[in-house]
C-alpha cells in the first residue's frame, strides 16, 4: 500500500513537472587530440527524455572507427528539481591522420529528431612516447591579442602513471582580467593507447585581455604524487606515492591596442554573428509581435545591452529582460545574448522599422566589423485576428516571457454596455450579521460551558463530603449493649434492605418486617429482647449485604 | 413599517436611475464622446459607493484619454469590489505593462481578497454561522448529527468572518494608491520643502501606511519609503480615493 501511494506521488510529480522540462541532447568527446591508434571516449547525453532508439553519430567514412559501447541511465536532483539523463557511450578510434568532424548525433524522440553540435577531432601521426610518461603543459590559446578579447589559458597533465593528487602554482594575471559569465572548466578523462592507457588533466581559464603590452608569465610549477606501488595488507593497503615536480615555461603574450573606434562601436570584440527574427508578417493593431535578436560568437558579451527606440512610426517596441551566457566549448569561448522584445502596432498599413547596425571588432580580422540588423516589413490591419501570439505582462512588469498566451486582440477590452452603477459594500455590517447569525451558537456553547462548569463544581462540593462507612464496617463498630445497639442495628438493616432492593426475595422481606417489629416493641414498647434477636439480625443484615453484592 | 417601505423603494428607485449611466456613457462613448462619457461616470461615481462596472468603464475611459495612472487606480477599485472580472485583472494587466519606467506595483489587496470580496466572505461565514446555530439548537439536527459537525461548521464560519472583518480593516487603514499623471516626490519628512528620496513616475503603485497632515506615508517595491501629498495619489482602498 505504501509503495502504491509512493508510485503515485512519484507519478504525479513527473506529470506535473513534465511540462517545464524540455529535452536537450549533447555531444561529449573526451580528448580533441589523439594519436593514430588512440581511443578516446564519446558520450551522447538526452536529457528529460528517453530516446526512441540509440543515436546515430555522424563520422567521416574513412580516418576513424566508431563503436556503440552501451548505455546507462541516472536520476539528478536539484533544488527540487529531478532530472533524467541518458547517456549512449561510444568508442571512437584514430585510424588515420587528419583532422576530422564527428557529428551531429540525430536522436529520435518521439516524432521529433533533435540533431546535437559537432565536435572538431585532430589526428597527429603517432609518436613513441615512453611508458612512464608524465607531462606538463600550460599555455595561452593565443600569443597576440587585442585589448577586449577573450583568450584562453588552458594547463593540464598527461601520465601513463597513477596519480594521486596535483597542485598548479598561481595563475598569471598580468594585463588580463577574470569574465565574470565564463566559468573555468575542468575535464579528466582516459584515452586508450596501444601502449597504456593515458590519463588526461585540462584546465582551461577564460580571460579577457585588458591592458596592452607584453607580458612573459614566470615558469607554471606543478606538483604531483605519482604512485609507485603499494604498502600494507587486506584492509590497510595504501598507495606509496612520490612527489615530483615539474616545470613548463609560458610563451610570451602580446596585447596589442585596438585601432580608433568608429563612431557608433559597441564595445564587442571578437568574432559574432547577428541573427534577427520575427515570427510573423502580417498582425493587426495593438497585438504583440515578439522579435528576438541574438549575438552569438566567439568573444565576451558580458555588459552588452542593446536596444531600440521605444517610440517608432507605426509601432511601440518594448524590451525584454536580456539574456546573456558564455562558456568554454571545445577548447573555444562562446557567448551567446538574447534580447527579446515586442512590437506593438499602433497604426494599421505597412510597418517598416528602420535598420539597425552593431560594430564589433573582429580580433581575427584585425579591424571593425558592421553588422546589419535587417527587420522585415509587416502588414499591418485593423481589428482582425491574426495568427500570431499576444505577450501579456501579466501582474508584473519584469519577465515577461513566462506570460505567453495564443488569443490575439486589442491592448485593452472595452468597456461594459449595461450594468449597474451602485454597488453595496457590506464590510462596515460584517460583524453585526456575523453577530446575528452566529448569536445561538454562542449562546450554546456558554450555556454548555456553564454545564460543564456546574458538573464541575458539584463533582469537586461532593468530594469534600466525607463518607459513609460500609454496612460491614459499621457492624464491627456497633454499641455494646442497650439501646444503642439496638439502635444502630435497626438503622443498619433498613439501609441493607433500601441497598438490596430488588434482590430482597420474600422470605427475607418476612424475616426482615418480623425483625423490625421486635426491635420495635423492644425499644418502644417495654418488651424484653430474646436471646437470638441481636445474632439474627446481624446475619439478616450480612445476607442483604451478600445479595446485594451478587446482584451488582 | 411604512417609513420603512418607502426608504426601500426609494432605494430602488435610485439604482434603477442610476443603472442608466452605464448605458448612457456607453452610447456617448460609441459616437466618440469621451470626454462626456467620462463626465457622466464620474458624476455617478460621486453620487455613490461605485459598482466594479462604473470603476471598470471609467478605467477604460481615462485609458483611452490617455491617461493610464487613473486608469489602473479604477481597474484596482474595480478589482476590490469584484476580483473574479477577467476583463478587469486583463486590463490591469495590460496597463501595468505599458508603464515601463515603473518600478513594480505594490500589490495592497490580501490575495484571499483577489479572491472573493469583503462582503462574498462575510456572507458565507454567516451563512455557516448560521448554519451551525440551527444545528446546535433543533433537537432533530443535534439528534441525527450530534454537536461536533455544526461545531466545526462554526469553527469555518468564523475563520471566514474574520478573514472578511481583517480584510476590510486593511483595505480601509492601509489601501493602496495610485501615483497620479503627475508623478510625486517621496520625501523623508511630511513637509512640502523636506529632502527628497527619489520622484515617483506616474502611475507607481504603493502601499500606504498612515497619513498626517496632508502627506501619506508610503513604501514601494523598491524598499523606499517616505512622504508624498495626498493629492497626488488615487487612493485604492474600501472606498474609492478615501484615505485614512
């Protein structure tokens, strides 16, 4: 039963989350550099959604041997967050020299097939390396610069051997700057050699060049514990590691000044593309027309914002919140901005936004490059549905993509034909009705609070009565002799007889009315008591009480 | 009793006259009449408590006069007095959107209240109040259902009533308000020549905390607060443009 309930919360939470989520596929090779002969691994990672079969990878016909391994599936939360990733894993071997492009992987999914990225794989002739190999290497991408570029430094280590640790010296830091979009990454992976396997190490550090000049980093020193076998028994085996230390000198890197901007010059340097889209040709007056601008390439565009003048003829373009992202992909910086904004027409006939431009710098180029931000015409009518979607900024003024709705219609709807113009607002006469109508309720429960309060009081007054010895007890204390004990034995069988009740047959209701009528002429009318009167009277007055006691 | 009487018919003598503005607006407003139409509402808003469709029209109306921070003070009226109009909150919405300089509104009305008014509240907790009197005191209710169920019936209509009771108390010592076409200075002090913290563009939505002497104290989304003259704001409250 527990586990059923589990299921379907379980169920639940993935259809109620399913609708957030969207499928993403990636392609994953380790190693940009092999050596003929050389395996590295490649990975094809869906997430959200199980593919309908394994994906097909694209590779050249000739130069390299693709081999589907196997595939396994894991489960990651975050902040509440589940997600389900996929991974295909494949073999990937160097037959020839060259350099060669794998992919994209096409994954099928459901009726959809999404395509991934492709990846750039270099094959160097193959190179004897000895079999206890432990390199170094640390380096800039680039040896000249341009000031506002993004250049990489990457450093790493390549061993044969089994290592246990390693520790890089300082970074250099001379005339270049941290970005703050792009995140160091770090990588390790295994590529299979004839001779060994060969275990890899990369950093790689994206920074932007920011003061001209020539800089010549001092040597980066790398420590490592190489392992060179193995102390101890059973549960307390250790490696026996060895430290070794090793140097690698850095070229020298040029930052060179950007040559004099032209009017208008952005700021961007590197090497972007510009793509502009509207979704639609035709939309009527007052509906939202999104239109997304992208810049996407390699260089940073942290800082950059764009956007148009509000107030255009024949239309009103609002902004969106930008989005901007960078990253290290395939041993290059990328960084990607959206701007996403909406147009809204005011007027009905042809709108034409008038062009826009960007000027980047392109380091590859050496000079200053225009971008033409073209924006297509629209046919523009009046008060006629369109296809097209509506942006309404619902209750909140920022993020406004979250609020995307499918009718299409003008800004603001008009006003009522008929209606009534006074209404009552019973806020002030709230409590008394509350009062009215809740009164007998009230009026029940102080009225049980009262009788719970006098049983209460009547239960605690009770207590303090002392009480009434048994009628037992009270014939081991009778009187002596005289009247007194005649007395008290009289009173004794009346409250036996009351306390017996019904259990009192007739003979004992004869022998009791028999019995009272001696005490009686005894104590009132001068006769003298037999000699049993007190004996019988006791035990009449002991079987009452034994009856009663069987009776309850 | 006939005191009585007459006091009720003249009370729907007088809706029944005042439910032809509506109509009257409208068709001043369908030849292009604006500015009459416009006339002709406020004049039935100042002869009494207004209905969300007086404060939805007029709303419309200031919109299309141009004159959006007026416009989103009569959607939020409207929306007090009827929360569940699509057409009102769509409006809002689309007005809210068009004010790009603005910081973002602050929201005055308590979201159960977005929900159903002061007076849906109140009536239904009565309701249940009532109901559970009756099934506490008719012998043949307390027989067939004992004392607990009209108990806990009571127990829901009080929650209610007092959701209504502490809703109207806020609305009515703490409403909203509405920056006007002119903008506002929020100021550190309730005097006209104070320091200045920043300038309210038109059409900001705050929260109100007090009044004195002519200046309202207010915060905004942005985490200012201070001082600004009354009259440079729509109050949006229990009544339409009453302040404490």
């Amino acid at each position: 039963m527990v586990m059923w309930v589990r299921g379907c919360v379980w169920l639940m939470l993935c259809c109620l989350c399913a609708p957030a989520m969207a499928a993403n596929v990636e392609l994953r090779v380790s190693g940009h550099k092999l050596q003929v002969g050389q395996v590295a691994e490649l990975r094809v990672v869906v997430t959200e959604q199980r593919p309908n079969s394994v994906p097909q990878v694209l590779v050249p016909q000739s130069g390299l041997n693709l081999q589907y391994v196997g595939q396994g599936s894991q489960v990651n939360t975050y902040n509440g967050r589940t997600t389900r990733i996929y991974t295909f894993n494949y073999r990937i071997e160097a037959l020839a020299e060259g350099t060669f492009q794998i992919g994209p992987a096409q994954v099928r999914l459901g009726n959809d097939t999404l395509k991934t990225r492709t990846v750039n794989l270099k094959v160097n002739p193959r190179v004897q390396m000895s079999g206890d190999m432990l390199e170094a290497f640390a380096h800039w991408d680039v040896e000249e610069a341009w000031v506002g570029q993004v250049i990489l430094y990457q450093r790493g280590l390549r061993s044969r051997k089994k290592l246990r640790g390693d520790r890089w010296s300082d970074l250099p830091k001379e005339g270049v700057g941290f970005l703050n979009d792009g995140k160091p990454k770090y990588s390790e992976f295994m590529i299979a050699d004839p001779e060994g396997d060969i275990y890899n190490k990369q950093e790689t550090f994206p920074w932007i060049a920011l003061v001209p000049g020539t800089y010549k980093a001092p040597p980066g020193i790398l420590r490592v514990d190489v392992v060179v076998g193995r102390e101890g028994r059973g549960f307390f085996v250790r490696h026996k590691t060895r430290k070794e230390v090793l140097s690698v000198e850095h070229k020298p890197l040029v930052i060179k000044e950007l040559p004099p901007a032209p009017p208008g010059f952005s700021g961007l340097v590197g090497d972007f593309k510009v793509r502009s889209e509207i979704s639609t040709s035709e939309a009527t007056v007052g509906a939202s027309i999104p239109w997304v601008l992208e810049v996407e390439g390699k260089g940073s565009l942290e800082n950059f914002d764009w956007s148009i003048e509000k107030d255009q003829k024949g239309a009103r373009v609002y902004d969106g919140t930008p989005s901007v992202s960078g990253a290290v992909i395939d041993g290059s910086y990328f960084a990607l901005a959206r701007f996403e904004q909406v147009i809204v027409p005011t007027q009905p006939g042809t709108l034409a936004l008038p062009s826009q431009k960007i000027i980047t710098f392109s380091p590859t180029k050496g000079e200053y490059v225009t971008h033409d931000i073209s924006i297509p015409s629209m046919k523009i009518e009046k008060g006629v549905a369109q296809d097209g979607t509506f942006t309404s900024f619902v209750d909140h003024l920022t993020r406004p993509e979250e609020f995307q709705q499918t009718p299409s219609y003008e800004g603001v709807r008009p006003p009522y034909a008929t209606g009534a113009t006074y209404a009552k607002v019973w806020g002030h006469w709230m409590p008394w009705l509350a009062f009215l109508t809740g009164m007998p309720m009230l009026f029940w429960l102080l009225l049980s609070g009262w009788n719970v309060l006098s049983e209460w009081n009547r239960k605690r007054l009770a207590a303090r009565v002392p009480k009434e010895p048994d009628i037992l007890t009270q014939l081991n204390r009778l009187p002596e002799q005289g009247d007194a004990r005649l007395a008290a034995l009289e009173s004794l069988l009346m409250r036996a007889h009351r306390q017996a009740g019904l259990a009192v047959d007739e003979e004992i209701q004869k022998e009791q009315s028999e019995l009272m009528a001696l005490i009686h002429s005894v104590r009132f009318g001068g006769k003298r008591a037999t000699d049993d009167l007190d004996a019988r009277t006791v035990d009449l007055i002991r079987r009452m009480t034994s009856l009663r006691k069987e009776a309850s | 009793m006939r005191l009585l009487l007459f006091w009720l018919l003249s009370l729907i003598c007088a809706q029944h006259a005042l439910a032809g503005a509506i109509e009257e607006g409208y068709a001043l407003l369908e030849t292009g009449d604006l500015e009459g139409a416009t006339e002709l509402w406020e004049t039935a808003l100042d002869s009494g408590e207004g209905s969300a469709i007086l404060h939805y029209n007029l709303g419309t109306a200031w919109y299309r006069r141009g004159n959006t921070p007026r416009a989103l003070a009569h959607w939020r009226m409207g929306r007090v007095l009827h929360p569940r109009d699509a057409n009102l909150v769509h409006n809002l919405a689309v007005a809210r959107s068009e004010l790009a300089d603005v910081i973002e509104p602050i929201d005055s009305q308590p979201p159960l209240l977005q929900v159903a008014t002061v007076s849906e509240w109140g009536v239904l907790g009565s309701l249940l109040l009532g109901l559970a009197s009756l099934g506490l005191w008719i012998p043949l209710g307390r027989r067939r259902l004992g004392k607990w169920p009209p108990l806990a019936t009571g127990v829901v209509g009080l929650v209610l009533v007092w959701i209504a009771i502490s809703g109207s108390q806020h609305l009515e010592n703490h409403p909203g308000a509405v920056v006007g076409e002119e903008g506002a200075f929020l100021r550190k002090l309730a005097a006209r020549h104070s320091d200045i913290v920043s300038k309210l563009p038109p059409g900001t939505e705050v929260g109100v905390e007090r009044v004195h002497l002519g200046f309202a104290l207010v915060n905004t989304s942005g985490e200012s607060r201070g001082w600004i003259p009354v009259g440079a704001v729509f109050f949006v409250g229990q009544e339409w443009n009453v302040h404490p």
